[in-house]
C-alpha cells in the first residue's frame, strides 16, 4: 500500500449521546476522516480549532493517540464544537442541537493554506468560508474533496473545483441520480452519493459505478458517512477502479456502524 499525506480541514466536535447512554464522544466529519485516513496507515494531519476546555482537551488526545498530527490544530478562547444526540432502537442518530463553537468561522492562516498545497490530497469537511479554502487549493491544482452534506449555508455549498464532491441523499434512487447530475453540473470532476440502505453511487460523467450495503449489526451511524468518505478518497489516491472506491468506503463505513461514535474510542460521561 502507497502512504498518502492527507489533510482533513475544518469541523470537530464533541458527540453529545443523551439519556440513557449520557456519554460522549469527539466526532465531527473532518476530524472523523482524518482519524480514520491515520488507521488506514496515512501520513493524516488536521487543520481545525478547539476551545481551552476538557472538550478540546479530548479532542487533542485522542486525534494523538490516533496518529493524527496535531501541529496545527488551533485552541481558542471559546468552547470546544459540541453535538447532542438521541440514538433511536433501530441505532439511528438524530441531531437534538449542535453548537459550532470555535470551528464557527475558523480559516486556515497563509502559511497553512500554502503548507495544504503539498499534500496528496485535502478533505474540507464543515467549513462557513463561503468556499475559499476550495477555491484556492483547487486554483492550486491539489486533490480536493468536500461533503456537501454536513454544510447548510448557500455560501458553503458550492463545488466548482472539488476533486471529489460527496453528497447524501437517503434512500431514493431518483434522487440519487438527480444530485449525481446535479454535482457534475456545478462543476465537480467526481459525484460521489450514499444512498443509505441502497448503497452508494458515483460517476465523473463518463463512468458509473455502483455498491451496496455490507449488512452488519449496527450500533450506532454516527460517523459511518465519513468512514466511507475515507475509505472512497484513500481508494482512489491508489488508483483503483471506481467501483471499487465505493467498496472501499461501504467497508469501513460498516465497521464503524459496529461501535458508537465515528471511531473507537472510550467515552467520557457527562
């Protein structure tokens, strides 16, 4: 296996798990992915913001103790990103509240976006920049990819440039193919769409591909997206086949649906 240097940029958080399991957990997309590359044998650096409290302080740890370099992770002088959730029977996750804490308008310095052009690829994950760090790393040439699922804001949407552009659209075949269309449209090279229980599929206008689930007994989704998303891009950075990527990421998305949270980890109680 080729050892890629990944950067993952943007949200982290802490999973708030509400009564009865009233644990918590570090999460977010960016820093799932960048968790995730490091297990997978990655050179994996991330680029994000944490508050001085026991949150970033959790935060911090367990990106080290995951292999994730740390260098220019950002502490701030507001609270640590936090999420709460209920875990419904079926080991699906809905999002009571969240508060983005100090990620809420975190931006890469100069020094930083310069040192993002050197790796072999870059995912932004949550990131309110009205698209600036796309913009750039794309101008530069690098290998982007961003989840427009985890963004909200019309300013954070945009796709023009990304490498890989994932996206979300539950389990609706129609829709599927719509967003797929839709993201090569706006100027993605690679459309790449979960499709929940059906699986996932993806094109860059010339290929289709397709996967579906691996069944396993979930615990719990949180995090199972982004487990994909880094199973897809390191996929891809070796160079296999398109479906392929998509078995790559179904794989260790199902893994990570066997335990709670987006990675193992111990939780803390709050």
């Amino acid at each position: 296996m080729t050892k890629f240097r990944f950067a993952a940029v943007g949200d982290n958080c802490i999973d708030r798990y509400r009564a009865p399991l009233s644990q918590s957990y570090v999460g977010g997309n960016a820093i799932n992915v960048a968790v995730q590359l490091a297990r997978l044998g990655h050179g994996s650096f991330y680029f994000g913001a944490i508050g001085r409290d026991t949150g970033g302080a959790q935060v911090r740890r367990l990106l080290l103790e995951n292999g994730v370099r740390v260098d220019h992770l950002r502490e701030c002088d507001t609270n640590t990103a936090y999420t709460d959730i209920d875990v419904t029977p079926a080991g699906d996750r809905i999002f009571v509240h969240e508060d983005f804490g100090a990620c809420a308008g975190y931006r890469p310095d100069e020094a930083e976006v310069e040192l993002l052009k050197t790796m072999d690829h870059v995912h932004i994950g949550w990131l309110d920049d009205g698209g600036a760090l796309r913009r750039a790393l794309s101008a530069a040439g690098v290998s982007v990819s961003q989840d427009v699922s985890v963004n909200a804001s019309a300013a954070d949407l945009g796709v023009d440039g990304l490498s890989i552009a994932f996206g979300s659209a539950g389990e609706d075949e129609t829709a599927a193919e719509r967003l797929v269309s839709d993201l090569l449209a706006r100027g993605a090279q690679l459309a790449v769409v979960t499709r929940g229980a059906l699986g996932s599929a993806a094109s860059d206008g010339a290929e289709v591909a397709s996967a579906g689930i691996r069944p396993v007994e979930v615990v719990d989704t949180t995090g199972a997206g982004d487990s994909f998303i880094a199973g897809f891009i390191a996929a891809r950075l070796e160079g296999y086949r398109l479906a392929e990527c998509l078995e790559a990421g179904r794989d260790l998305a199902a893994n990570t649906c066997k335990h709670v949270g987006g990675f193992p980890q111990d939780p803390q109680s709050f």
